[in-house]
C-alpha cells in the first residue's frame, strides 16, 4: 500500500511570515503523495476589525455569526488558501486549494445550537469525506491544500475546525494509503512543562492522555488536537505525530500518539 502524508498547519504559522515560509520550503521536499490542511490564523480577526464587525469567542472558540462567515470564507478559502497555492507552485509542487464545497469532498452539517450556539460552523464524520474524489486528485500528481471551510447539502458554507478537518481526511484516505497524520505547530510536541521545550512527551496512549488531562498538563487547545488524533489512530491510520514545523522531516522529534 503506497504511503501518504496528511499535514495540518496551525495559524501561529500561518500568521508568521518567515514560519510560514520555512515550513513550506520543508513541505515541498516531502516524497510521494501529501495533503496540505491549513488553519486561518489571526487574519480574519484583524479584517473584521478594519470593518468594524466585532468577533465573538467562547471558550476560546470563535462564534461564526451572519457577519463573520463571509470574512472566514474570504480569508481562509480565498487569501490564505492562495497564497499557500501560489508559494508551493512556485517550490515545484503542484497544489490545488480546496475547501469542502469544491467538487463535494467534504459534506459537512450545521453544529446543532445547544448547549453553545457556535453559529455557521461545520462537523463531519469520516464518511461525510468524498475520498475517491481526493485520491483521483492524487493519483494525477495534485497535492491537494484544504482551508477550514465545508458546506452542507443545502450549499450553506461552514466555519470548520482544521484540526478535525485534518483528522477526518486522514481516517477516510486510510481505505487507500498508509497514512501518516502530522500535525505541526510552534512547540517540540507535548511538553510536560509548557515552560520548558526540552519537555516532550514522546509517546501519548489514551490512558496516559486521561491521567495527563486530569492532572491538567493537557488542557485548552491541545485537548480536541489529541482527541482528534487518538480517533484517527482508532480507526487505521498509521501514524499520528504533533511536532513543531521546523522538525517536519525528523522522524524522531515530536510527540507520537498511539494506541
């Protein structure tokens, strides 16, 4: 079974000119088939601001209302997208960007309003993912760049999470490929001691995760990224690694979540 690497890039990236730059230069040296998943960083606040909308988070999750849905479709399936697309044309690789509504690759549905009313953001399962579609796409030498949009069977578009979006491919692409689920950001991996990068947990299991969760080591931002990564090794993805970018081609650094 031939080898594929789905990557998912954070906004601290995103909105680092020189991270965003040094990671794709690492990108397009990766062999073989890859997916590109990338978040929308802090652009779409800062837009919102210049017109004048204000941006609602809870629990540090952003709330997609009437106003702030155009602006995330823009920023990230337009802007951001592009010049992820561009910047990798111009490294050799030959990248198409995508959101879920472009030729129905992911079907999502509307986040139901209780307890939280997140507005228009998206969820999707595995099997919501078109991925005969994705490997066509592969299979004629595409590199695929998916932004934090989808869109319901009724053509709404949704906010989406990238993390789960990065998830959800690698579990789908699993029938065809044994696939490597990364995902990069600013710190080593894990650490024990958020103050301390010489603290990576090498290995993280579900039992491990729930003692370290309880114990609070785990906690905000990291808790859906490791969720989403043990749901994915749970359903025959081959690896599942969280590492900083700059450590993209090391096999060793990071942290690897198992079983």
């Amino acid at each position: 079974m031939q080898s594929l690497t789905v990557i998912k890039i954070g906004g601290n990236i995103v909105d680092n000119e020189g991270a965003l730059t040094a990671f794709l230069d690492t990108y397009a040296q990766i062999q073989g088939p890859k997916v590109l998943v990338h978040g929308g960083g802090k652009l779409a606040t800062r837009m919102a601001n210049q017109l004048g909308i204000e941006t609602q988070m809870v629990n540090g999750r952003r709330v997609t209302d009437d106003a702030m849905l155009p602006i995330a479709v823009m920023v990230y399936a337009g802007l951001i997208n592009k010049k992820i697309v561009a910047q990798l044309q111009r490294r050799g690789c030959d990248a198409m960007g995508f959101s879920g509504a472009d030729a129905q690759v992911i079907t999502s549905h509307k986040r139901s309003v209780k307890p939280i009313d997140y507005g228009f953001v998206g969820d999707f399962t595995p099997k919501d993912v078109n991925k005969t579609r994705i490997k066509q796409l592969i299979e004629i030498g595409l590199c695929p760049v998916f932004s934090a949009i989808t869109a319901d069977k009724e053509g709404q578009l949704l906010n989406t999470n990238a993390d789960t979006i990065a998830s959800n491919l690698a579990v789908a692409l699993a029938s065809y490929y044994e696939v490597s689920l990364v995902y990069c950001f600013e710190r080593s991996g894990v650490l024990q001691d958020i103050n301390n990068e010489n603290s990576v947990i090498s290995t993280i299991n579900r039992e491990s995760f729930n003692q370290l969760k309880n114990a609070g080591i785990i906690a905000d931002g990291m808790l859906p990224k490791i969720e989403n990564a043990l749901a994915a090794i749970d359903q025959n993805v081959k690896k599942v690694c969280i590492k900083k970018a700059e450590h993209l081609l090391n096999e060793q650094a990071g942290t690897t979540i198992q079983l």
